[in-house]
C-alpha cells in the first residue's frame, strides 16, 4: 500500500504541490510595506470601471459607490481609503513618468486584505489581475497563478493562504504591496517593457460556477471570497506604487553586457559567496538588496558571509568605475 501511494503521489502534476512566497512578516516573504525606500513615485490618474455586485445577478446592481477612483491615487490609505472593483470590474492607473523594465520588481499593487485571527497562515483576500500597455491600448497581463482548491467554493467571508497563488494583485495585506517584475511578462511587439504607461487591475470574480469563474494562466479557476454582494465588493485597490521609472532610472549607468564582468557564486548559496570582477576594479563597493531595495549588507571585500540573512532571492549590486552590474542571488 505505501509503494502504491508513493507511485500514485508520483504521478500527481508537480504544480500540485507549489508553494510561492508566504504571508508578510514570513521568512521568504516578497511583501512591500508602503514606506519602503524602494518606491520612488506613486500613480498620478486612476479610471475605474467597477462591475456588478453580484455578477449572477446583474439588477442588484453596481458596485464601488462612495468609493471612488481617485482613492487609487497616490500613497496608499489603508483600509478605507480604496477603489472597489466590484465582480469582474477594471481599474486602469496612469502615472507622471513611464515605468521601466529594472532588475527585480518593477512596481507593486497595493489591497487591503487582512488577517484570519484563528490562523495566521490565512488570509482574507480579493484577488485581481495585473495587465500593462505601453501605449493604452494593448494590455498584456502577468501569468498568474492560483493553487487554492476549487472543489469548494470559498465563502463570502473565506480565507486564502498567500502561499498558493502568485502574480495576482491582494496577495498581501492592508499597507503591503504586492510586487510583479516586468520580465515575467511575455514579450510582445505591441509591448515595451521600458516605457509603461498603464497599470490595468481587473478583479477575478472569485465564483467557481461554469458561465462565471475566471481562470489563471494555467487553466485553473480562481477561487476567491463569493459572493459578497456590496458597494464595497470586488478587489479593493489601494495603490500602485513604482520601483522604476524612466526619471529615476534613466538606465541606472546600465552597459550592455556589464552583467558579464561580475560572478556571483556559489548561487544558490547558504553561508559564504564569492563576488569576482574579472579583474574590474570595484573601488566603490559592493550592495546586497532584498526584493524590496532594502539594503541588507555592503562590503568591499569579494568574500561575503550571507548566512545570517533569511532565505530569499536577493540582488547583488557591483559598481563597476560607475557602471552598475546586478546579479540575482538566491539563499537557501
């Protein structure tokens, strides 16, 4: 009987048993809180298209009265200062300078979501989807992902685990974004990845009904709290906030290929890494930065010792006589 089981859970798809980043204040965790250095601008517009508040039963009405578009702007409020989204509705946000295609995170979406207090692990969440355009018109969005069960639909009042879904907008609570990298979009033509305009969230209806659901980027259907027939229902956007823009890097002091002067091993890493230079001097030191830009250690020396810092992905950062050469490092 074990033999046949462990042949069985074999046979099960390896998504099955993913696992992405966990709740903030969570070792590994990707969360932002709003006061992270790493933010340089906030949006500037906001148009909302809020969807009803019971997409089974359109005459009940539209949701996102008394909560307007223009909650969405600038530094996020909280829990109530926000833009209900409503079943399957839209909010597209514009901003001062165009968003850039950097190392790491390029922006974050910012909910309201909150804490079950029986369980820390679960979370009260109104998932969206993230689409961005270059131009306004041609939206592309974030591959996302939800691993949560769908067997049973998750109640109006239900909790998700943060840990089993990524790329989707409310995977964090009130005051913490949620960051996406612009990398992880497929390319496209119509896309320039160095100069987004808009930020497009859509809000996943979280009904596991045929006619209704909505699906991630696998064909799974997203299930999220249903129904929840208000004025306030539907994702709650709070904020985006932006990591890169074209005012603030330009082109951070990029050279083509600078990245292939730099070595970082062993990666992934538990104790002490090796930064080699190929023989480039780095007179002005190196940076290590988690995923929110927070600077977690700098040196001059190419042996580091990076076993007290939790496990994550983090960014190297060598200046290289001015330009800037970044390598992803991974401890585990």
């Amino acid at each position: 009987m074990k033999k046949l089981l462990v042949i069985l859970m074999a046979m099960v798809p390896v998504a099955v048993w993913a696992q992405f980043a966990p709740a903030q204040d969570q070792p590994g965790t990707t969360a932002m809180h709003a006061d992270s250095s790493a933010f340089v601008a906030w949006a500037t517009g906001c148009v909302a298209e809020p969807g009803p508040m019971n997409i089974t039963n359109p005459s009940a009405g539209t949701a996102g009265a008394g909560w307007p578009a223009s909650n969405a702007i600038g530094f996020p409020q909280g829990t109530m200062g926000v833009t209900c989204l409503g079943d399957g509705g839209q909010a597209t946000l514009t901003f001062a300078s165009p968003i850039c295609n950097r190392e790491g995170p390029d922006f974050a979406v910012f909910e309201n979501g909150f804490a079950n207090s029986g369980n820390p692990e679960m979370w009260f969440l109104e998932l969206g989807f993230v689409e961005v355009s270059s131009d306004g018109v041609n939206f592309f969005r974030f591959p996302a992902i939800s691993m949560v069960q769908t067997e049973t639909q998750i109640d109006g009042f239900g909790c998700i685990n943060p840990a089993q879904i990524h790329n989707l907008a409310s995977k964090y609570g009130a005051m913490y974004g949620t960051p996406f990298e612009l990398d992880e979009v497929p390319d496209d033509p119509l896309l320039d990845k160095n100069s987004i305009t808009h930020v497009r969230i859509v809000d996943v209806v979280g009904c596991i009904q045929n006619g209704y659901c909505t699906y991630d980027s696998e064909g799974h259907i997203v299930n999220d709290p249903w129904p929840t027939p208000f004025a306030s229902c539907g994702m709650d956007l709070d904020a985006v906030g932006v990591i890169h823009d074209l005012e603030h890097f330009p082109g951070e002091g990029i050279v083509e290929n600078e990245c292939d002067n730099v070595a970082v091993y062993p990666n992934p890493a538990h104790d002490i890494v090796t930064i080699e230079t190929h023989g480039r001097a780095s007179q002005q030191g190196i940076i290590v930065c988690d995923v929110t830009g927070r600077v977690v250690l700098t040196t001059t020396e190419s042996r580091i010792d990076v076993s007290e810092l939790p496990r994550g992905v983090y960014f190297v950062r060598v200046n290289l006589n001015g330009n800037i050469a970044t390598q992803r490092l991974i401890i585990e």
